[in-house]
C-alpha cells in the first residue's frame, strides 16, 4: 500500500497551532503563579479585619466641639491618637503617675480608704494565693504570711490568730483590705500624706504608695476668679475658667461628685422636661453631679458643659457651675464619682 504523505503547509499550520498553544498554558501559568504570591504577600501585610490599621490623628478636643456634640476626628494636630494621652487632664495624670514608684490602687468604701489586696502584693514584693479574685487570700511577705478574707475581721498572721479593726471587703469583683489594718496584720507604717494625696506604706527599707481612687483628684472652684482648678495628687494639672452663679448660689463649702451623665437632660424652672442635646438644654455634653444643692432653689449643683459658650468667665448661672463642653467631657472622662470639690468666694 502506497504511504500517504502530508503536505508541508499541513505540517507547519499543525506545528503552528500547537506552538500557540503552549505559549497560552505558559502565560496562564505565570499569571497564577503571580496571582498566588501577590495574595501571599498582601496577606503578610494586611491587619486583621479587627485590627487598627493606623494611628487616627485628630485636633485638640476642644477644636472639635462644636455647639455641643463633638465632630469626627480629622484635623491633625501631629500627634497620633495612640501615642500619647489625649487631653490636658490624661496628660497631667501620666506625667504624674510616672514619676511614683512602687503603688498600690485602692478604694474609699464608707469612708473608709482600702487597698486591693492583688495591688498590694505585687507593690510588697510578695505572693498571693487566692482562688478567686474577690474570695479569701493567703499573702506571702516580709511579714510572713497573712490569711484574710472577706466580711470578717478574723484573720491569721503566722497561723496565729488575729482580730482586725475593719474588715476585708469585696468589691467590683476584687478583695480589698483597709489600709489602716495593715499596721496590725504586716507590721507595716502607715501614714497619710495631706498634700500629695496618698497613703505611705513603709516596711523596713521598702516604701509603697497608696492612691486611693476617691482622693487621686480635687477640685477647686473659685468664685470671685471664676476658675476651675483641678489637682492630681495634690498637683495642679489644669485651670480653666469658668461660669458661677450671679450672688451665692453656687455654695460655699467641701462637697464630693455625686454621679455623673452624658448629654443628661434638664427640668426647666417652668417644670418642661428638656432631652439632653438639645440647644435649649443648658446642660451641654457632660454633667458631674455634686453633693452641694442651690441655697435659692434647692436643686442639685453640678459641673456641666454649655449651650452658651459666651458665658465662660461670667457670673450668671443659676447656681451650677458651667465650662466649655470640651472640659466638661475631659472631666467626665477621668475625675471619678467620689472626688472632693471646694468652694469658695
């Protein structure tokens, strides 16, 4: 049988196609293998989707107040938001703060200053067994060690049996015990530092100091001057001016923050209940309630921002005592329920 023979054309044409062909695969190959490893990358450097991408830079608060209610952050005022406290009173605190030592936090409950018993450990140099955060607690220190619990004043020092003068408390799912009763249980020497504001626990060469939260801040209000001043362990870190009653309305007198509110609403002297945010609402972003109370209309004195930013450094409210509401929310932010206010003319 004779072969059958293909034509050239045919054979370059077959040749051809197949040449094609295979510089398609190959591209689409490479574009895989590019698609694959830019994926790769980009995930190397992409943040989860719960994570901050950046450091948002904004201006100062109280550039951004405006006629109540806080705008978005945007403007810069070249400093990210991460990297360092923002506002003249969280600034105050972190200067202050950074320049104690060995510190425990503690709590006034019923007037009576107590110290977390996990601060205190760690500040002694101690070891603490404790089941639960706020349930009895077996402290290893200097002293030896020291068996407490809470709602009793039976204690044990050495396995030796001791009455304290005060009781071990819970609170805020945390065992506190009263500073006053470490003298007894760990021979400790305790006194009270009137101007910084704070308990000094000295045992041998160690020295621990206590800040209780209720007396970290005070505040000053001065009528004739119309100052706020606000002090941080006895340190002055802000004065703004401020809005008082006209005559003696805003009281003379020691008094504490009470309670505090965002954007709280306010009764009018007709009785009309105003929501908070309002522009007729005179209470403006933040309230502070104190225990002080007007010795014309009886009603509660508080610290509160304004819906008339002209009246700072005035005389006429109607008896509280007004700022801008960027200082009103600064406050609202870091001075707790609790703090002492003084007032005088």
């Amino acid at each position: 049988m004779a072969a059958v023979t293909t034509p050239v054309s045919d054979r370059w044409w077959h040749r051809g196609l197949t040449l094609a062909a295979g510089c398609v695969i190959v591209c689409f190959g490479l574009i895989a293998t590019n698609l694959v490893l830019y994926e790769r990358e980009l995930a190397a450097v992409t943040p989860a989707a719960n994570t901050v991408r950046a450091g948002v830079i904004a201006g100062p608060l109280q550039a951004r107040v405006r006629g109540g209610r806080a705008s978005a952050a945007g403007a810069s005022d070249g400093t990210p938001a991460a990297s360092q406290p923002r506002g003249e009173l969280a600034r105050g605190v972190a200067r202050l703060k950074g320049q104690l030592q060995a510190v425990a936090e503690g709590r006034r409950i019923d007037d009576v200053a107590c110290v977390a018993v996990a601060d205190l450990a760690r500040a002694l140099g101690g070891e603490l067994d404790q089941a639960t955060p706020d349930g009895p607690a077996t402290i290893l220190c200097d002293a030896g060690m020291i068996e407490i619990a809470p709602g009793t004043q039976a204690a044990r020092v050495n396995y030796a049996s001791l009455a304290l003068t005060q009781a071990p408390v819970a609170i805020d799912g945390q065992l506190y015990v009263p500073v006053r009763s470490l003298e007894q249980m760990a021979g400790l020497q305790v006194t009270w530092d009137e101007k910084s504001r704070r308990f000094q626990l000295a045992h041998g060469d160690s020295r621990v100091e206590v800040v209780i939260l209720e007396d970290q801040f005070e505040i000053e209000i001065d009528r004739s001057d119309r100052t706020l001043q606000i002090r941080y362990l006895g340190q002055a870190i802000a004065t703004w001016k401020c809005c008082v009653a006209e005559g003696g309305n805003t009281p003379v007198g020691t008094f504490h923050i009470q309670n505090k509110a965002a954007w709280a609403a306010w009764r009018s002297y007709s009785g009309e209940h105003i929501p908070g945010g309002s522009r007729r609402n005179p209470l403006g972003a933040r309230w502070l309630g104190t225990t002080a109370r007007g010795r014309e209309t009886g009603r509660a004195i508080g610290i509160h921002g304004t819906n008339q930013p002209s009246s700072i450094g005035t005389r006429i409210s109607g008896g509280c005592v007004r700022l801008t509401n960027a200082h009103s929310i600064e406050m609202f932010n870091t001075i707790p329920v609790g703090t002492r206010v003084i007032v005088h003319e």
